[in-house]
C-alpha cells in the first residue's frame, strides 16, 4: 500500500509536512515545494504505485478517480482560466519521484 522510503507516502502518513489543498480517503493534492507555474499542485494516489507501466486495475481506478476530483481541485485553486496536467514516467521525462503523481499547472499563460 505505502513504501516506507517514498517521499510522497511519508507526505501521506504525515512524516512529511505538506501544503494540503485537498484530501480524501483515496487521494491527496499538495503544492508543489518547487514550483514551475504560478500555480503547482501534485495529486496523488494514496496506494502508492511507481509508474503507468506499474498500474493494476486498482491504480487505475484511483487514477480514473483523481482525474474525475481535478477539475473542481483546479476551479477552488483558481485555475478557471485552464491549466495543465503531466505525468513524467521514467529518466528521460526528468521524473525524480517515483510515487505516481499528477502535476497540476496554472495559474497563468503557460509555454509549452
Ligand atoms: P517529477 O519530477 O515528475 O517526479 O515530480 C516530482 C515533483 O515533486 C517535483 O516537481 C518536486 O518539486 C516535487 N517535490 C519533491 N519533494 C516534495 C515535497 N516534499 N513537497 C512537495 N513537492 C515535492
Ligand atoms: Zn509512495
């Protein structure tokens, strides 16, 4: 469920003290602690899992999950303007946590 050495599961169990934007029994949204819009949140599953490669029907019914919640997170964090969503997977995408995460970014025109 949670990995004992993951940043993201120690943010969760609250060993790690986070900005909290939105919790509930399946998922989290946090700001991001370096962020790369006016706006950076992360949401996160709470069963942690590393990668889409690594999703089994749970993962991906939390994940179906988390997007259904993001648009309302996005509005109440005002993002009705748009915002961006990414999901980095492995080395060349510059991923540095390995708990799946959703970035959320907004907040202003953003360059692709
Ligand atoms: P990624 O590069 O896609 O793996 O994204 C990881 C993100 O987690 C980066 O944007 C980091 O700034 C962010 N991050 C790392 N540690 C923390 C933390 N303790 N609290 C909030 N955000 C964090
Ligand atoms: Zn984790």
């Amino acid at each position: 469920m949670l990995d004992k050495d993951c940043i993201f599961c120690k943010i969760i169990r609250g060993e790690i003290p986070s900005s909290k934007v939105y919790e509930d029994e399946k998922m989290l949204v946090f700001k991001d602690i370096e962020p790369k819009a006016k706006v950076h949140l992360l949401a996160i599953p709470k069963n942690h899992f590393k990668l889409l490669a690594e999703m089994d029907e749970g993962g991906a019914e939390d994940l179906k999950y988390i997007l259904k919640k993001i648009p309302r997170i996005a509005k109440e964090n005002g993002l009705e303007n748009g915002y961006r969503l990414v999901i980095n997977q492995g080395d060349d995408a510059g991923q540095t946590v390995f708990h799946l995460h959703i970035h959320i970014l907004g907040g202003e025109t953003l360059g692709w």
